[in-house]
C-alpha cells in the first residue's frame, strides 16, 4: 500500500503513449479451490481446460447474440481505443477496450472461422495456450463493465458482455476472481456481500434509530421483516455500516418517516448487489435475484424500492423483470412472473429507484427541506456507469441523469457540472466497479480513477466543489479509498440521500 | 477463355457472397439475447429504436462522437461507396434507369472522394500509434484491396479507357446465363478480379460489421425491461425446471 501513488495529471487530457505490458500480471488473486467449489465450479484450473474453453465458448456463442455478434463485427476502427479509464490511467494498450475485446476475438477467429483456421496469422488469430488463457484472467479482470466503450463504438460493442464471457469461461474451467467469488458466496450462506448476519443487522438498526433520536429527536424508524409493509427496500448491504454509505440509509428512512411509508427490509434478502452480473454468470445471477422475489412474496409488499448502488440498480431496472418477475407486463399465462405481479401495485414502476421513489414525493410536495442545511456544501455529481448507461429512471431516456441531479437541486443550493464530455452518458468509471474493488487491484484502481480524479480537480479549482455526490455504494467505497491517495479529503464523497438527510423537516409542518 | 474464367468466378463469388451472408444473418437472427442491454439512454418505442438505429447507419452517431477524424474520414468512404456501386448499375439495367442516369457525373467524383477516404483511414492506421498497435495484416489488405479496386476503376475513367459497351454487354449476358466476349483489358481484369475477391471475403471477414450492426441488442433493443417481461427460450427453460 506504501508504495501506491496517484499517476500525474494531464494539464490538457491528450491520449497517452502506449506501455506495452504495463498492467502485465498485475490482475487479481485467484479463488481458493473452496471459494470455487461453493459456487459448483471445480475448484482450480482443470487438466483439459483447453478443449472445455473452446466448449464453452461455442455454447456462449449460441447463447448471447450479444457475443456472437460482437465477435464478427469490430473493424478495428480504434473509436474506443482512447475511451477506456483503465487504459488512459495505466497505458497499457491491451486495456484499450478493442485490444481487451481482440484477447478474446483472435482465439475465435483461430477456432470458430475459415479464414482464422487457414489462415492464422494473416486475420490475428491465435491457439489458445496457456500463456492467452493468463492473459484473459489477466486483462479481462482489468475491465469494470462499465460500458463507456460501448456508447462510442459505431456497433455498439460492449465490452462488458466479453468481460463477463470472459469470465463465465474461466470459472467454467476453475479460473476464478477471489473477490467476486467470495462475495457471491457470502449472499449465499448468510445473505448480503459483507456477511452481516441477521442479528447484528437488527443490531445495527436499532443502533441508528437511537443515533437518529439523538440527533434529530425524532422516532426515526428502521424496520425490518414487517410482514404487510407496502414497500419492501432493497439496499446494497455497505448501506448497513460503511461510511459514507450509512448516511444515505439514513436518508432514505427520513424520506419513508416524512411521507408516511410503511416499509420494511428483510434480513434473508439484505442485499442489493448482484456480483453474478460481474462474472457473466446467468445461473448466479438470477439465483442472487430470486431471493428478492421471495423476500417480496414472503412479506406480501406492494412495492419493491432500490437504494443507492448502480449495477444493483441495473440488474434491477434492466434485468429482474426477466429474472425473477419483479416488474410489469408479464404475459397472462406466464405463471411464474404473474403471481409476484399480481400483488404488487402497478400504479407505481417496479422497481423503483429510491431517486424515483424521493422525486415523487417532492413533485407531490409532500418533503419539505431547509436548503441552507447544505449550504457548507458545493456539490457536483458522478454519474454511475450503470446508472447511466444500463437503466433508466423515470419515463424519459435520461430520467436516469435528470432525477439524481433534480433532487439535489430542491435540497441544496450550491450545485455545479463536471466537463460534459465525462458525465451523463459519457460518465468515467470510478476505477472500481466490475468486481474489481478489492485491495489486491489497489494499483489498478488508484490509476483507473485518473480521468474522474482530473475533471474533479478543475471543479475544485474553478468553483470551489468540496462534495462529489454519487448513488454507488461501490463509487463510494472507491472514491473514500482512493481520494486521499489524489490529495482529496475522503469525506468530500457521499450519497444524493445523504444530502437529502440533512436538508429533510422531520417534525410537524 | 478470359469470359469464361471470369464468368465462372463472379457466379461462384456471387453463390458465395449470397450464402454466406444468409447464413452469417441466420446465425445471428437465430441466437437469442436473453437480457435486456441497450446503452443507455435508449429509446423507448419501436419508432425510436428505428430512428436510433438510423442516425447509426445512414450517419454514423456513435462515431461521430468518438471521432470526427475516423467519422469524416469513414463518412467519406461509405459515402462515396455507395455512390459509385448505384453508378455501377448502369452495366446491369438496359435500358438505364432515370435516376442511374442522373447519378452518373457524381458517381465519378465519389470514386476519386472514396480514394481519398480510404486514404485517410490507412494514414490513420499507419500513423496513429493505437491504431497501428490494434490492426492486423488483414485490416491494411483490406484497405489495399478496395483502394485496388477503387484505383483501378479511375484509371479506366481517366487514363486508359476501356471499352464500357462491351464490358455491359458481358454483364447483361452474365445475368442471363450468356457468356459473351470480355474486352481483353489489364486494368478491367485487375478490377474485376479484385471485385470477385471482395465478394468472396465479405462473409467471412470484418465486412460482417454491415450485417451485424442491424442486430446489436446494445442498439436495436427498446429501452422497456419494466414495463415488459423479456424471456429468452432457454432463460424460460430454467423456470419450468426449477419452479
């Protein structure tokens, strides 16, 4: 950790020179054989992993139009070339988003197509040896998903989806990520990513009742498992005791408190997060989604809300519908989807972002807020990668980006942009998204936080900007590890609700 | 001999282009996208995916914000392309359609303006330090073969005229399964040849990005996952296993 420094800023953002093996062998530890195994992956690499890959990958490719079609389509035009965080913070051309694809793409071609199996070298195709499959597990664990790529390529590749093949391929044949590995078996056995048990999460929860009584002598309520409650929340589990995190759960009970919401959380289902989207894995995926439905048909809610975390909140708006149910618009005779349909109310979206779910209440005029309570703060706003390029909130495209800022506006004062060309769509990763928060990747991060650190720095210089708001329990964590390593105070980062929370009128009105 | 050589290798080119084309598409129409992925902000209606997936091919958006140089330069290109092969259809309706006729003077000038796109785009990958580092011996042959085709064909207009009525005669037999005489000619059996070639590598090369940027889902999906459940066949499977 002693040696982990901050990459200088550019005065003008050109792009870099390339470093040829600059990130080499610097991906993430390995999963033990009992991380894997808990997951029913073999435990570690297996002996005929070679002809499994090539097996595995054929059967992707018949599964994923997404990556059958990414594979043929790239032109090598280079439009994403300089677009990836990763590459401009470490230089190393194969975290060029086309380069990361092409690690994948040349063993297809040498595998799965006529010219790449006459003609080898002339198309860019290669064997698949050991020394590529590293170089996956390598570079493919250098890649946050966060789809920045995506918005430039003129086919709309997403690198994300070859990530997750990527990853998907070799967990098959016991090559796993340690931290997303544990993590996920984490939800499985006790039912959040931290591993927070259902006693001391009542625990936690009484403990901020108390905080919130003392500070604000307000009977605040945390519920959890109230069986009938209208809305059931569903919160990424940091929001339970990381700082800055807990500030904005905070926030969301005031919101539930002033409007009068029954609600509750479910200590078998206390997690957001869905670390089966990081590693490609359809099965995990939906099994870490179902425990959602079934919090939600155990305690009969009406509405499902999501608190602050963005691939959450992807896999939530974008892909629970088709997981679990959890949604609108199922077919009559799909009986699966519509007996979770049928209790929810369908006045409201499901599911619904807290953001959405706040924006509502103040356009009903039913919060009331005391502005200057923020008037310590000049407050930007990063745009989440998933956030911002794999949902949506409200009924416009762009909800997503309008909501979050719209709600800081009615409880702030001060609020400034970012350079347009890295918020909104165009947003830049934090450096730690994707599976890749973890101390093992502490270079990588530090350097994939550059181009954010940078456009941050000239909203500090130029308007004084001393609070970064984001609604990403991984942004979050990120930025408070990464900050002080920029020269930023950690405590300049925290949630829209967070800010929501301080400018709330509990009492009588 | 020649016509016949020629015959033989524009109908196998031509059976190849078409087939393999078919199938690529089939491929891809075939496999399912089992999740929801547009990028977002996506349109929300089936109107809207039509108009994004528009701007994407008649105008390049998504390239226009990565790069004005490669979107100019790309622009340029696919432009003047499509110009000059609708100025080609002059060799294979008789008599030429109205609006052939009229694109004939432009169609000109798009060859010597598709040159120079493929120029630029090879200068950039030659130049460009990143570019350079991602492209294969096959993205520069690619670039040579249609500045072969492009080159040649502009030498036929402007150097060394080679006999068109012939040349149309032949291609009108072509289309009706009659050999007829090919003007014995250097530059035309060059550009012929390099046309047989890029037909019969179109299937089975990057040129597959044409086809396949029509069945993105991260571009031809609406933006609806709430609002309407999304089931692939072998997603719903797992339901009625495990439910």
């Amino acid at each position: 950790m002693a040696d982990i420094v901050a990459p200088a800023y550019r005065t003008i953002p050109i792009i870099p020179a390339l470093k040829p093996g600059a990130m080499e062998g610097k991906g993430p530890f390995v999963a033990s054989e009992k991380l894997n195994e808990a997951l029913g992956f073999p435990g570690q690499l297996v002996e005929d992993w070679h002809d499994k890959v090539i097996a595995k990958m054929g059967d992707m490719l018949s599964k994923y139009r997404s990556f059958r079609v990414f594979m043929d389509a790239c032109v090598h035009c280079g439009a994403c070339s300089d677009k990836c965080h990763y590459f401009i913070g470490t230089q190393d051309p194969k975290n060029m988003p086309v380069a990361r694809q092409d690690l994948m793409r040349s063993v297809y071609r040498r595998y799965f197509t006529i010219p790449g199996k006459l003609f080898p070298k002339l198309v860019g195709a290669r064997d698949l040896t050991r020394e590529v499959l590293d170089e996956w597990y390598n570079y493919f664990n250098q890649c946050s998903e966060c789809r920045r790529c995506s918005v430039f390529c003129p086919y709309g590749i997403d690198t994300a989806e070859i990530t997750m093949a990527a990853r998907e391929i070799l967990d098959s044949v016991g090559y796993g990520q340690k931290y997303s590995n544990e993590i996920i078996g984490k939800v499985h056995k006790i039912g959040n990513n931290l591993g927070l048990p259902g006693p001391a999460l009542i625990d936690t929860l009484e403990g901020l009742e108390e905080d919130v009584k003392d500070a604000t002598g307000i009977d605040v309520r945390f519920p959890i498992d109230v069986k009938g409650a209208e809305v059931l929340l569903i919160t990424p589990s940091a929001d339970f005791f990381a700082e800055p995190h807990i500030d904005s759960l905070i926030g969301y009970a005031k919101v539930f408190h002033a409007t009068g919401t029954s609600w509750t959380l479910s200590s078998m289902s206390s997690e957001a997060g869905n670390f089966g989207m990081f590693i490609g894995n359809y099965d995990q995926l939906r099994t870490i989604a179902m425990r959602i439905r079934q919090a939600a048909l155990e305690l009969g809610v009406k509405r499902i809300v999501v608190g602050e975390c963005g691939h959450a909140w992807r896999v939530a708006y974008s892909f629970w519908n088709t997981l679990t149910g959890v949604g609108d618009g199922a077919d009559a005779n799909d009986r699966f989807a519509q007996m979770l349909q049928k209790q929810l109310d369908h006045r409201y979206k499901q599911p619904a972002h807290i953001c959405e779910f706040t924006w509502d209440m103040i356009q009903d005029e039913r919060l009331t807020f005391d502005k200057s309570k923020n008037d310590k703060h000049i407050i930007t706003f990063h745009d989440s990668c998933n956030v911002a390029r794999g949902s949506r909130m409200g009924d416009m495209p762009g909800g997503q980006f309008e909501i979050p800022r719209n709600i800081i506006k009615a409880v702030a004062n001060n609020f400034v942009e970012m350079a347009p060309n890295t918020t909104r769509e165009q947003t830049f990763c934090c450096g730690g998204g994707g599976g890749l928060l973890t101390d093992d990747l502490i270079d990588l991060r530090v350097k994939g936080a550059l181009p954010r650190m940078e456009v941050l720095k000239n909203a500090v210089d130029e308007h004084g900007v001393n609070f970064m708001a984001t609604i990403c329990a991984i942004c979050k964590a990120q930025f408070t590890k990464v900050m002080p390593i920029y020269g930023f105070d950690r405590k300049m980062v925290g949630g829209v609700h967070q800010l929501v929370s301080n400018a709330i009128q509990l009492g009588p009105k | 001999m020649a016509s016949t050589v020629f015959a033989i290798l524009f109908y196998l080119a031509t059976l190849l282009f078409v087939v393999g084309l078919l199938y690529r598409i089939s491929t891809y129409a075939r496999t399912p996208a089992p999740l929801k992925i547009p990028t977002t902000p996506a349109p929300t209606t089936t109107g809207g995916v039509v108009l994004r997936m528009t701007r994407e091919v008649v105008f390049f958006e998504s390239l226009f914000k990565a790069n004005l140089w490669t979107w100019g330069m790309g622009m340029l290109f696919h432009a003047s392309l499509a110009l000059v092969t609708l100025r080609h259809l002059r060799y294979f309706t008789d008599p030429v359609w109205a609006w052939v006729e009229f694109i004939q003077p432009f169609g000109i000038y798009a060859g010597i303006t598709m040159l120079l796109g493929l120029l630029g785009l090879w200068a950039r990958r030659l130049l460009v330090e990143r570019i350079r580092y991602i492209s294969t011996p096959s993205d520069h042959l690619m670039l040579v073969l249609l500045i072969g085709i492009a080159a040649s064909g502009l030498m036929m207009k402007f150097v060394a005229h080679t006999d068109v009525i012939a040349v149309k005669g032949y291609f009108l037999g072509l289309m009706h399964f009659n050999v007829q005489v090919l003007p014995a000619d250097l530059l035309l059996a060059g550009h012929l040849s390099m046309v047989v070639a890029l037909l019969v590598v179109f299937p089975f090369s990057k040129l597959l990005h044409a086809p396949g940027v029509f069945f993105s889902p991260t571009r031809n999906q609406k933006d609806d996952p709430r609002e309407k459940r999304h089931l692939s066949a072998w997603a719903a499977k797992l339901e009625s296993e495990k439910n």
